[in-house]
C-alpha cells in the first residue's frame, strides 16, 4: 500500500503547517539543558525524561572473572528481575512451537 506524501498534517506539502508550541515546565528544578527524550505511550500521551551530560560520568566498577557466578555478585532485586524475564521467554518459547510440537 503506497502512502501519498504530504496528506498527514504538518506534512511537508501541508499549506497549513503546524505550529511550533512551548510548554512551560511545571518543575524549575529540572535540567534540560542537556535535551530531553520523549517516549510516546499507546494512549497518545507522552513522558519526557531530562538528559544529562553522561559523557563526563565516572564510575567505578569491582573486576570480575569472566567465569564468575552471577548469583553470587547481583543483588536480590536484580536477580529477581532477571529470574522473571527468563521465565516469561521461556514460557513464550513453549506457546510458539506448541503448533510445531504437535506435528
């Protein structure tokens, strides 16, 4: 299916183009000077997130083996999540060859 050019609004064909709008920021305290990301949610709503100048961040990490146990090193809470995302995978994995099972 072709999409013809310029027949959303705003497009670059668009006579009537949108406007550029300012929206004042509720909360002084934050920084956007470093610029934004918006994330756009499935409800037509959006979340902006300020970013910060990361580049000159610097943080120190212990040095593992390669071979380590990550059970022994992550916290309960990383663990936790780690555990529930593997168990959701696996469980999507038994419905998707389910079909392919039966054959």
């Amino acid at each position: 299916m072709a999409v013809e050019r310029g027949i959303l609004p705003g497009g670059p064909d668009d006579p009537y183009p949108l406007p550029d709008v300012e929206v004042p920021i509720e909360d002084p305290a934050m920084d956007f000077s470093g610029g934004a990301e918006v994330s756009l949610d499935d409800e037509g709503g959006a979340s902006v997130q300020a970013l910060g100048d990361e580049e000159g961040v610097e943080v120190e990490a212990e040095v593992y083996e390669h071979t380590a146990n990550l059970a022994e090193i992550l916290d309960k809470k990383a663990l936790t999540s780690v555990a529930a995302e593997l168990l959701e995978d696996y469980k999507e994995d038994l419905l998707s060859r389910a079909p392919w099972e039966e054959v």
